[in-house]
C-alpha cells in the first residue's frame, strides 16, 4: 500500500467517526454564564474612570531605574537655593563687569579730499615656506 492509500482510507475512516458522532446539548444559561465571566474577567461593568485607576502598565526596571534617577536629579536641582542677587554697586569677582560711558566719545572728522588710489597694485604668491624666508 502507497502513502496516498493509507491516507485516503483514513481519511474516509474519519469521515465515518464524524458522521456517527454528535454533540451534547448546551445546557440553559451558558451564553448567560459565559458572558458574566468575560465581564468579571475584562471588567466591563465597571466605569471607564475606575478602570483608568486601578490599570497598570509594566515597564522593564532599566527604564524605571532612569525615570527614577531623572526624578532624584531633578528634584535636587529645583531644591537648590537660588543664586543671591547682586547689592548696588557691587558684583562679584566671577561675574563678567560691564562698564558704562559716562563720557561722549571723541570724534574726529575725517575727509577723503586729496586722496589719490595707488597706479598699480602687485601681489606676490607664496607657494612655499622656504620660498617666503629668502
């Protein structure tokens, strides 16, 4: 006997099985039962706010770990006292001075009168440094 035939007569000896098999009744009230456990089980009679409450989320403790410690620096950067502010007239030596004119400027009055441009303008390139030091 080939593969094939083994498989194709129990195929047929399976067809057989099913056809004399026949499920049991369903009891009365099992959609009833089964629909009160998926309830109790998904929570669905209870309010949308309650299960936002009592909801958990799992995060993997490396993540948790370094949410942690951003919370703890954070936390100690915001405790830490303010820097005092600076009494008039005085600024410490740390912090940059800025000074104030009192004076007006000095300005000189300038004129191009008379100014002549050079006739001709050369220019040397130096392509190396032994050549710039003769």
């Amino acid at each position: 006997m080939t593969r094939d035939e083994r498989e194709t007569e129990r195929d047929e000896e399976l067809q057989r099985l099913l056809a004399r098999w026949s499920a049991s009744p369903v009891p009365d009230g099992m959609d009833g039962h089964i629909l009160a456990a998926y309830r109790r089980r998904t929570g669905g009679a209870e309010p949308w706010w309650k299960r936002l409450l009592t909801a958990s989320v799992r995060v993997p403790l490396p993540v948790a770990v370094g949410v942690l410690l951003l919370l703890i620096v954070t936390a100690a950067l915001a405790r830490r006292p303010a820097p005092p502010a600076p009494t008039a007239g005085t600024t410490a030596p740390s912090d940059p001075v800025q000074t104030v004119r009192t004076e007006a400027p000095v300005v000189t009055p300038t004129s191009l009168a008379g100014f002549q441009p050079v006739a001709e303008v050369t220019a040397t390139v130096v392509t190396d440094v032994k050549d710039a030091r003769r």
